[in-house]
C-alpha cells in the first residue's frame, strides 16, 4: 500500500505481456534460449538495481536470483514444452499384423 492509500500488483502491465513472446518460443521448441534470456534478464536487472549496496552483499542476492530464475524458468518452460507435444497428436496408424500386407 501506498502512502497515499492506494495499491498497485506486483508486476507491471509490459512485465506480464513480456511472458508471451517467450511462450511462443518455448512453445515452438527454443526452450534454451528462453531459459537463458530469462535468466540473463533477470540477472542484469538485478545487479544493476542493487549494484550501490556499499556493503556489497548484493552479489549474493545476485546469485541467489541468477540460481532460482535458472531453475524457475527451466522449471515452467519444460511444462510449456511438454503440454505442447500433447497438443500436437498425430492421426493413429496401428502396426500390420506380423506376416499381412504387401511383400509378406
């Protein structure tokens, strides 16, 4: 809550419609790439927020981020990965029996 009494969400409008061109992309198999610009992303962010922490522990968060955006991203996207190779199906064609069918 603000000062002034009002509130706002935690994410901003362009953070969350940042999340669908990665979707795209996991969706139609750059998943590393994603993974990594992510993680890259949300690395550089921070650092750069919290670089003039004079006692420079901010490396560790730093770390910390790097280390949890790695595994949160990898996490969400092999889920993205893998209901799309649900979606896709292809048309079901049973095997000939054994000894049937041309050349037998």
């Amino acid at each position: 809550m603000h000062p002034d009494g009002s509130t706002t969400g935690p994410y901003e409008a362009w953070q969350v419609i940042g999340l669908v061109p990665a979707y795209w992309a996991v969706s139609r198999g750059h998943t590393a790439s994603v993974i990594l610009g992510t993680t890259a992303g949300l690395t550089a962010a921070a650092r750069y927020d919290w670089s003039d922490d004079a006692g420079g522990l901010f490396v560790i968060g730093v770390v910390l981020v790097t280390i949890g955006g790695l595994a949160g991203t990898a996490a969400v996207s092999g889920v993205i990965a893998m209901a799309g190779r649900g979606v896709r199906r292809t048309a079901f064609r049973p095997a000939p029996p054994q000894g049937c069918g041309p050349g037998a």
